[in-house]
C-alpha cells in the first residue's frame, strides 16, 4: 500500500515420469543420444537406438552428450541421468580432457556429473560407456545443464524409455 517498490518471484514445481518430459533448450543446450557397440570382423560400430530397439544384458552402449554454448561460459554443471540397469564402465572420478575442453568427471549410483570450468562458444562432444546389466523397462532421465555464474541458462533434454530383453 506505499510508494516502494516490491519484487516476488513464483516457482511452478510438479513430478512428471522423467521418460514423459521434453526437451528444452536456450543459449547453452545439451542433446543427449545412445548408440549401441558393435564389435565384428570389421571392427568396432556404433548403431543409434531408436525408441523401437530392445538391448540384451551385456550390450555396451555408448552415452553421447552434445553441448552447445552461443556465447562464453564459466563455471557449467552438466548432469546426465542413466537408467537403473546401466552400468558405466568408467568408476573413477576425475580430470578430462576432450579436444580443447577441460572438465571433471564424477560418476555417482543414478547419474554422471560433469564440471567445467570454462566453456567457451561452440560445440562439444563428450562420451561415456554403460554396460546392460539387467533386463525389464526403464526410465533413461534427462541431462541437464547450467551455468552457475548465470543460471538462467539452463536447459535440459528429453526423456527416453530403455527396454531390456529377458
């Protein structure tokens, strides 16, 4: 009832199964697709999984992350969420390096975390392999990313349904 100025925020907050959400994306976006390892005669091959596809216990899959900044970054969190029955092959946490991209790796029970602390403009790719451990119907979750200096860029992918064969 005065002359003062007053300022509020409002949060819209609700639970949504992870493989239902959608993807959003900003200045700083992250696409998130699987591929399935091959390995034959010829050698080593990646096949996208589509919706459609059923792995087998013991598959290999390789988690690709595609992160892409319109303009220069400090302090990124990235958060890919894995399904129960993967298992990544990497277990240590640490210091990476991917082309001109420094970042920490941190692999945690339901997801892996990547921490960098500069992401200058332009496209980048990280990888890590999962193995198939155990079959039925799983939720994969959604990567999400932010910059913690400026957290209004954030963005987040997809979800996606994994089906294991018995």
């Amino acid at each position: 009832n005065g002359s003062t100025p007053s300022f509020g925020a409002m949060y819209w907050q609700y639970y949504e199964d992870l493989d239902k959400i959608s993807q959003q994306k900003t200045g700083l976006a992250v696409d998130k697709k699987l591929f399935k390892e091959n390995v034959s005669d010829k050698g080593v091959s990646l096949t996208e999984l589509t919706s459609t596809d059923k792995l087998k216990i013991g598959d290999k899959v390789v988690v690709r992350l595609t992160v892409r900044a319109d303009r220069d970054f400090d302090f990124v969190h990235l958060k890919d969420m894995r399904a129960a029955c993967f298992e990544p092959t990497q277990m240590t946490s640490g210091r990476n390096w991917r082309g001109e991209l420094s970042y920490y790796q941190e692999t945690k029970d339901a997801s892996t975390n990547f921490f960098i602390d500069y992401l200058s403009k332009g496209t980048y790719v990280l990888e890590y392999s999962v193995y198939v451990n155990r079959s039925g119907s799983y939720s994969n979750g959604i990567s999400t990313i932010q910059c913690l200096y400026a957290p209004e860029f954030t963005s987040h992918t997809g979800g996606v349904r994994i089906e294991v064969a018995k």
